[in-house]
C-alpha cells in the first residue's frame, strides 16, 4: 500500500487496548492497521447507510407518484390497456 502516514495519539480504554493487540496478534498485522481497518470498515458502513432510503420516505415518495408526471401515467395506462387488450382471446371480448 502507498499512503502516506500521520502518527497520533488518543486515549483508549483498557478493553479496547487489549481487543486491538488480540486482533493484531490473530491476523499477524499491526495495531496500527488493526485500527486501519475498523475505522475503513465503519466509514463504508456510514457511507452506506447514508445513501440508503429511509422506509418511510420510500413510501412517501411512492405515494406521491414516484416522480411520475401526470401525462406519463396516462400514456402508461393507455399502452398497458393497448396491450391488454391485444392479448385477449376471442372469448374474453
């Protein structure tokens, strides 16, 4: 990897102290890159939920046409009812 570094400091808890050395220690990396990756992790799991819809806005949305302009719903209706009745046989007229 090539990226430049900053070293700093931070205060941690006893716990996570030891979570971070038993990680680093399992996946034979250092504590640094143990952080590396929690912090990437969690920034990707933000980003995620930030760009997912909330379920109510959804529906919101969807009850207020979908962002579907009036005239294109009728034509939408017009050609699916177009269709339709293309599809029948003889015996549904």
């Amino acid at each position: 990897m090539s990226y430049s570094l900053t070293r700093t400091s931070m205060a941690l808890d006893a716990w996570t102290v030891q979570s971070i050395k038993e990680l680093s220690e399992k996946w034979s990396i250092s504590k640094s890159e143990v952080m590396r990756r929690a912090v990437r992790q969690l920034k990707e799991k933000a980003d995620k939920e930030e760009q997912t819809v909330d379920p109510l806005q959804a529906l919101n949305w969807l009850q207020q046409g979908g962002g579907l302009v009036a005239d294109e719903a009728d034509q939408f209706r017009a050609d699916l009812k177009a269709e339709r009745e293309e599809r029948k046989y003889w015996w549904e007229s």
